[in-house]
C-alpha cells in the first residue's frame, strides 16, 4: 500500500525540487493559469490571444499546455500585464 502525505502546499517541493526552484516553478505556474483563464474568459482562439499579447500562437498553446520549463518568470508578467491579469507579489518572512 502507497504512503499518502499531507501537500505541502507547492507540488514541486512535494516533488522534491529544491526550495528555490520550486518556488519559482509555483510562481510561472500561477502566471501561466491565470492566462490560460483569461484566454478561456474571453473565448479567445489561441490565434486571437497571440494578435492580443503580440507573441506567436505557438507560444500561446505552450502556456495553455503548461509548458512553464519554456517561459521566464518576468516574460509571464509582462503576458499577464498586456492581458490586463493583475500580478501581486507577497513577501512573508
């Protein structure tokens, strides 16, 4: 029988990526989703988001599938600012 643990709340350190690599794969992953939700709220075709974010639809399929490994963290940002997707940033100590 398989051992279930409790999430930690980050799948990538449950998948034991090291802490700083799995906060920023959290963080792209985030960004990514809430593009994918933007693109899906405004029933745009994947063609429709690229001409809107000015990137290629190639690109747009990528965060749709969530291929995050290809994306940088302040190339999501800059996504979601032409989308109008709001980005906050929490800092805790």
């Amino acid at each position: 029988m398989a051992k279930v643990s409790e999430s930690s709340g980050n799948i990538f350190m449950d998948l034991w990526f090291p802490p700083h690599e799995a906060a920023v794969l959290l963080l792209r992953a985030e960004l990514a989703e809430a593009l994918r939700q933007w693109i899906e709220s405004e029933d745009f075709t994947q063609a429709q988001a690229a001409k809107r974010l000015g990137i290629a639809q190639p690109r747009v399929s990528e965060i749709v599938r969530g291929k995050i490994e290809l994306m940088s963290l302040d190339y999501l940002v800059g996504l979601c600012a032409k989308a109008g997707v709001s980005v906050e940033v929490r800092l805790a100590a």
